[in-house]
C-alpha cells in the first residue's frame, strides 16, 4: 500500500490536509520502549505550522491523542495509534483547484489516478500536513534508538538559489558543540550568520509572491556496524524510500553523492586503519554504508527540497474541465519555503528506517521486563 512502510515495524498514516482529523498507527515496536510525551511534543513542535514568520500562518497545536499502544509512559508491543486533529483549516481557499491544476503540485495527477474523487483541500493526502503524524512516528523512533546511544541530527545544509550554506555536520564523529547548537537555536541551522541569512532569503520570496527550496543533510551517529543488507534492502534503500515519501523531496544521496562521479577512484575510497584495535575508515565518503550495510561511521545524507509549488503569483494552467488554457493565482496561506519544517521530518525518516533494519538484524536490545 501507497501509505504504508516498513519490514519490521509497520508505519500506516491516513488522513488529509483538511480531514477532521490525521494519525498513524505503528505496528512491530517492543514493548518497555519509554516515550517521553513532552521530548515528542518538543520534536512535533519544530515541524508544526503557524511558529515562525518564514512559515505559513495556519496555525495547528499538533498535539498527538493516544488512542493504543502507550502506557505509563512506555510502549505496550501493541499498535500504536495516534491522531492529530485539524483544527485551523480555511477549505474555501481551495475551491476551483480540482478544475485548474496547480503547476508543480500533484492537483492535476490525482485527479487522473482517482478519477477526480481525491480531496482537494488543503492537498489532501498529497499535503505536507501529513508529515506530522510521520513526526509522531520518528519521534518515538529517535527515543528508542537513544537507549542504544544513537542520535540523529539534521540542519538546512544550503537553500535558495545563491545556496545559502551552513556549517557542514561533522562526518567523522559526533560534534557535541554542532548539536547543541542546533538544540539552542530555533531556527535549524549550526551557523547563526547563515541562519540570518536564510530567514532573509525566506522573508524576500514570500514578499515577492514566490518561493525558495534547499537541501537538508542529516547525519545518524552510534550506529553500529554490520546493520543492513545489500541489493533492495540496503540502509541507502530503506531512508530513500521514506524520505521520498515525504511531499516536495526530489533528490536523495549519501556521503559524497553525485560528487562521487567527478572523483577518481583514490580521491573517493575511504582508506581503512586501525584505531583502538579496531578497523577505521579514514574518511566518510561513502556516508557510512558500503554494500547497503553500516561501516560504524556516521551515516549521512541529503535530501533535496524543491520550491512550494503554492505561491502567489499568476501562472499558466490549464482548465481541465473546459479545454482551455487559462491563468491561475494560488490562494490560501502557504510555506514560501518548507525546508526548515522540513529538518526533523528528515530526522524522523531516518530514526524509521535504522529502527527498522536495527530490529530487522536483531540489533536493538530487548527492554528488561517490568518489575
């Protein structure tokens, strides 16, 4: 199914933009896992809408209801299930788009796939609205794999097209400075100049009646190695296929990345020593993971974000149900640049994924019963 991930643990979300409600159900989590309710809520906070000039100004409180699955504070082994509910939706906004497609956004593909029977408002299920009960999800993932030590961090590596850049996150071993500075700031970048800089950049598109997009690099440090598989189920493979899942990703690569076809073979390899007793690449081209498995490096990876397709100024459509050319101006309250949201729905993908193939390989540790 379309909504569905994982080999594992089995992430279902349903919901549309402007349905009464979103959730998730999360099947295949141990039980004894402890959730930190406010940790979550701190994590759902950073992706929810309406908190920041450069965002839109809907404004959701994003508070999950439990409905399974989660009990005194730990998870049960039971689905868990969750909801979000909508409650600052302005459907009105939306009429005429189910006739006159929206360049760039899936208005027009949705209606062929679903004989015009798909919900308009909002984006329905094709909304960026539905990354939230993803969050839901990574975020109880990220607290289960911190009992193992492992933490995942994300920032906006460049954005808009004079790519704007941030600090790089360390490659070779856990920065504790670029993390906390992370946690401290509110805007998702290690660099407080660049992310001066990028609000500007957010500030000026919205004026214009446009929109920017950019690349987020996110890095998973303590992961162990030898978790992973090659061919179809390879870490690569796993964080791709969610991480495509989330709206407006277009491109997704590891370490180096297309970098790697302007390299000679001695400029990318990752040349091995001994460190501790133990084998060590020297370096981190390849992100991590060689043959789909993990090199006990840190895994990183980007993702591409590409421009909000909803902007304010006139462009060229069509009218689907006339046959004629026409000119459509996008109403409603929209992201001029979704990238910062977008950072722990990044971290989110990520904690899934390695949760995933960590339970799949036997690697994630049993919770002691309760006494």
């Amino acid at each position: 199914m379309a909504s569905v991930f994982g080999t594992v643990i089995h992430l279902s979300i349903f919901g549309q933009s402007h349905s009464p409600a979103i959730g998730c159900s999360l099947d295949g989590i141990p039980a004894g896992i402890p959730v930190d309710a406010a940790e979550l809520q701190r994590f759902l906070d950073r992706r929810a809408p309406g908190r920041d000039d450069t965002a839109t100004r809907r404004r959701e409180a994003d508070a999950p209801e439990w409905l399974s699955g989660i009990v005194d504070g730990h998870t049960t082994g039971a689905p868990i299930a969750a909801i979000i509910r909508n409650t600052d939706t302005r459907s009105q906004d939306y009429d005429g788009l189910r006739r006159v497609p929206r360049p760039g956004h899936a208005d027009f593909t949705a209606r062929v796939k679903y004989g015009n029977w798909h919900d308009v408002a909002g984006g329905g299920h094709f909304s960026g609205r539905l990354t939230a009960p993803l969050c839901i999800a990574g975020g109880i993932a990220l607290q289960a794999l911190a009992t193992m030590g492992i933490d995942i961090a994300a920032h906006i590596q460049s954005l808009g097209p004079e790519g704007i850049a941030d600090e790089p996150l360390d490659e070779l071993a856990r920065d504790e400075a670029q993390l906390a500075a992370l946690r401290a700031h509110d805007f998702p970048c290690i660099s407080t100049d660049a992310a001066g800089r990028m609000r500007a950049a957010i500030l000026a598109a919205r004026d214009d009646l446009d929109s920017i997009g950019g690349v987020i690099e996110c890095a998973a440090y303590g992961v162990p190695a030898g978790v992973g598989d090659p061919m179809f189920d390879g870490l690569e493979n796993r964080i791709a296929r969610i991480a495509f899942g989330i709206p407006a990703v277009k491109g997704v690569d590891f370490g180096s990345g297309f970098a790697a076809a302007y390299l000679t073979g001695s400029e990318h390899n990752d040349p091995f020593r001994m460190v501790d007793g133990q084998p060590r690449p020297e370096t981190n081209n390849a992100g991590g993971i060689l043959g789909g498995i993990s090199t006990g490096m840190p895994i990183v990876w980007q993702m591409a974000v590409k421009p909000t397709a909803s902007i304010g100024r006139a462009q060229r459509s069509v009218d689907l149900d006339a046959g004629v050319d026409t000119e459509l101006t996008v109403r409603g309250r929209h992201d001029p640049c979704i990238v910062p949201r977008a950072v722990p729905v990044a971290e989110a993908a990520c904690a899934l994924a390695l949760l995933d193939a960590l339970l799949e390989d036997g690697r994630f540790p049993t919770p002691a019963p309760r006494r």
